[in-house]
C-alpha cells in the first residue's frame, strides 16, 4: 500500500499508511488473543518527524480518498501508540515502523524490522507477504522512507531465485517518473 501524506488543521504534516491482515506475518495473523483490529487491518497515520503515532482501527471506507481535514479528524479518536524514536548513530533503525506495498503484479506485502530467527539478539528486514517471509540482513537505514518501487527492488533482490511470482507481460508496476 502507498503511503497517503497529508497535512492537519494546526500545519503539521503526517504520513499513513495501510497494514491489512493478509500482509501480516502467519502466525501473528491467527493468534486467538488479539484484538479484532488485528483481525481486519489498520491504518498507521504519524507526523513527518516521527514524534507522533496513532492507530485507526477498523480501516476507514476509502481512507486513501479522504480530504486531508476528514484524516485530520481522525487523529483524536485513534489508538495512540509509541512515538518513533531517533537512532543513535551505528544503532538499529526504528524497529516499530511497519510499511505495507504491492509488489508488481498486485501482490501485498508488509516490511518491518524483526528478530533475526536464528541469531538472538539480531535484527532482519522482514517482508511478509502472505505466507512467504522474506528476511534481509542487510538494509537501507532509511528503508521506511523508500518508494514502493524501491521497496519492491529490496525484495526482488533479496528473495531466492524462483520465489517471486514473475510480473505479468514483463510490465513495469513502478514506471519511471523521470520518462
């Protein structure tokens, strides 16, 4: 899913973005205890600096279309959750930040940091798309911030041979903007 960027009453800007249950890792998806806003999906919607962070459950009809005052009032009534801090330099990037993107050809996809599932102690980039999970243990630090395209490109890198379904016709999802 894009990231939607819009900008509140007071002039502070604000990014949101969709984490729907079929891009959630297996596991987590079918766990009992969680709440039905894990079961549907979310939208995540924070300020430009990271400052500020807060869930909106159940998913909003046509969140992406909404005028930038409709997200705005949003805000108030959503789940507030932990703000984003800043690294220190040489530390791990954000590991609370999630992205959601479709892969050419329409698949969906989350990326988050995660524990490294054989190393404790280590971190992964973990693309979960359905039941395929794909780690990288090398990243960009400013991965959250890439375009889908770009974050398409991490992946299609990433994955082992054969595992990525091939793009239809051989199309380009994620046309350059630059022709």
């Amino acid at each position: 899913m894009p990231v939607r960027e819009f900008m509140d009453g007071a002039g502070v800007e604000w990014r949101a973005w969709e984490v729907s249950p079929d891009a959630l890792y297996p596991p987590t998806r079918g766990e009992d205890y969680l709440a039905e806003c894990y079961q549907l999906g979310w939208v995540v919607m924070e300020t430009r600096e990271g400052d500020r962070r807060v869930r909106v459950c159940p998913i909003p009809r046509d969140w992406q279309r909404l005028p930038d005052e409709a997200l705005a009032a949003l805000i108030p009534r959503a789940e507030v959750l932990p703000a984003r801090t800043v690294a220190p330099r040489g530390a791990l990037a954000d590991a609370s930040a999630v992205r959601s993107f479709r892969y050419p050809g329409g698949h969906a996809w989350t990326v988050s940091i995660s524990a490294h599932p054989t190393t404790p102690g280590a971190r992964v980039l973990r693309f979960s798309g359905g039941r395929r999970v794909i780690d990288l243990e090398e990243w960009p630090r400013d991965w959250v911030d890439r375009s889908d395209a770009e974050l398409a490109e991490l992946l299609r890198n990433g994955a082992p041979p054969g595992v990525l379904p091939r793009v239809p016709n051989g199309e380009d999802a994620y046309p350059d903007p630059r022709s």
